[in-house]
C-alpha cells in the first residue's frame, strides 16, 4: 500500500494557499477547518491516483479562496465552498489526464478569487464557481473550454466594474449548457415498475449469450 504523490501534493496545495492567507488576515483562522476537512477528503483516497487534472482543479481552488480572505476576512466563508468544490473533484468522473478539464475547474476559482480580494462583497461568486468546477470535472472539454472563456471574461468586468458579480451566474449557466456532442434523446419508455431483479439478470444473460 502506498500514498500517490498526487493526492498528497493536493493536500500541500490546500495547506500552502490557505496558511500564508490566514498568516496575513489572522481573522480568517476558522478557514482552517475547512481546509482540514479538505485535506480529509483527499486523504480518503490518498492511495489512489488523482492524477494531474485533480491536483491543478484542487490548487486553483484554494489558490483563488485563499487570495480573497487574504485580503478580507470576511471572504473566508469562501473556505467552505472550497471544501465543496475540493469532494466534487476529488470524486468525480474526471480521467487523471484531463488537464483541460482540471484547467476548466480551477479558472472559476481564480476569477472569483481575484474579485474577492478586490470587494470582499463578490465572495458569493464562489457559490456558482463551486457549481461550475463540479459541471466541468464530471463533464468533457467543450465544457472545459467554455468555463475557461466565460469566467476569463466575466472576471474581467467584474474587477473592473464593481456591481457586475452577476455575471457569475452567466458564466455558470453558459458552462453547464455547454455540450460535449449530441445529447442522448430516450427513444421509448421502458415499463419496469414490475420487474423483478431475476427478470434483470435473466434478460442480461440472454443478450450476452
């Protein structure tokens, strides 16, 4: 049994952005916990792979988190949604060596990072950041590529215009309608309200044979 060196540099990612911000704005202590129950999210699978994908969502994550409450203590409420955002990567379906997809989930973090640490007020971005991080883990690169465009963009103007942080929703909402291919449309409607697992099993057995 070993530890894989990615989900242990996945913790030091957590810890490395979240105690330089606490050292800096003391206020943000209680950050800390959530930090630590990210770290116990990531250690459940600390013997399992999280490849580079997971480790460069987990870092932006807390890299943007942690620039905010850095500034602002009152930004460190951003720290849970953080803790969110680290469980839904860490297990989702996203393969180890999806780096657009890791780049895909962190971006939003960033962006909501940089514009919390101008206006502490913006921290509820990081609601529909961690919404946007866990659609483009378990989703694929057209999804990615439009989180990263969507969030670039929008943190453009929300740094610059202060008010605009509802351009978040948007930049969610056009990453979750992003598609990779067409969508599978159900055909018919299968009655099964009835069926039995034996039912289930037999019908399996019979298409493999």
């Amino acid at each position: 049994m070993t530890i894989k060196a990615s989900s242990l540099l996945s913790i030091l990612a957590v810890w490395g952005s979240a105690v330089p911000a606490v050292a800096l704005e003391p206020g943000a202590w209680w950050a800390l916990i959530f930090a630590a129950l990210a770290t116990g999210a990531i250690g459940v699978s600390a013997m399992r792979r999280l490849g580079l994908s997971r480790l460069v969502a987990i870092g932006g994550t807390w890299a943007g988190a942690s620039a905010a409450f850095a500034a602002d203590s009152d930004a460190a409420w951003m720290s849970v949604f953080a803790f969110l955002a680290t469980g839904a990567i860490v297990y989702s379906a996203m393969r180890r060596d999806a780096i657009l997809q890791g780049i895909g989930a962190a971006v939003p973090w960033i962006a909501a990072g940089v514009t919390a640490h101008e206006d502490a007020d913006a921290a509820w971005t990081s609601i529909f950041a961690f919404l946007t991080a866990g659609a483009v883990a378990n989703g694929g690169p057209v999804r990615a590529v439009v989180a990263i465009g969507a969030w670039a963009a929008a943190a453009v103007v929300m740094v610059s215009q202060e008010g605009w942080y509802w351009l978040s929703v948007v930049a969610f909402i056009a990453t979750l309608a992003a598609m990779d291919g067409r969508p599978r449309i159900p055909r018919r409607l299968e009655w099964d309200l009835f069926e039995r697992d034996d039912d289930v099993v037999e019908g399996h057995s019979k298409r493999v044979n």
